[in-house]
C-alpha cells in the first residue's frame, strides 16, 4: 500500500539534490535553499490542513501570460504553436526551447 505524506525537513538533502541534478523546467522544486525550505513547511501545513490555497494557485503558466514566472519572476510568454495553431504559454527562464517553438 502507497501512504501520500509531505515532504519534510528530514527530506530536505534530497529534494535539493533532484532540483539541482535535474534543472529547470524538468522539476518546480527551487534550487536555493531559503525557497525550498519554505515550499516544504507550506506543504507541511497544507497536509495538515492549515492552508487551503485558491485553486488557480495550482497553475504555473496556464492563464498567467505577462504575469511573473512563480519559480524564476521572468514574464509567462504566450505565442501560437502548432497546426493548426493553438495558444501555448510558456517561461523562457525555466522551460527549454524546442525544435516547435524555436521560431517565436
């Protein structure tokens, strides 16, 4: 049987360890330490019921073109993609560039 539990301090190490092996946009966990400590008391007490944070909260980009990145502060772009095109959001600090979205 699988038990769902926060993240802790004992955990702390770790979790740091995979943000920096596994860099950005491939993880939202931060790789400096003051940010990941306070994601991890925020999860703690979300556990714990002690935080009930707006649904929207739990959207990094969608929605959110213009506004700050939540991990790195630069701006969310928003570009078409595709075909037949579709709006597609995206931060240029955290999510690496593809063959598809080179051109914009």
């Amino acid at each position: 049987m699988f038990v769902v539990r926060p993240a802790g301090p004992a955990d702390f190490d770790t979790l740091m360890e995979l943000a920096v092996l596994s860099g950005r946009g491939f993880t939202s966990l931060p790789e400096d330490e003051p940010t990941l400590r306070e994601r991890l008391e925020l999860s703690a007490a979300s556990f714990e019921g002690a935080v009930a944070p707006p649904e929207a909260e739990r959207f990094f980009v969608y929605g959110r073109g213009g506004k700050p990145c939540r991990r790195c502060r630069a701006p969310i772009e928003t570009y078409q993609l595709g075909d037949p095109p579709r709006w597609t959001r995206s931060c240029p600090g955290c999510q690496a560039r593809t063959e598809d979205n080179r051109s914009r």
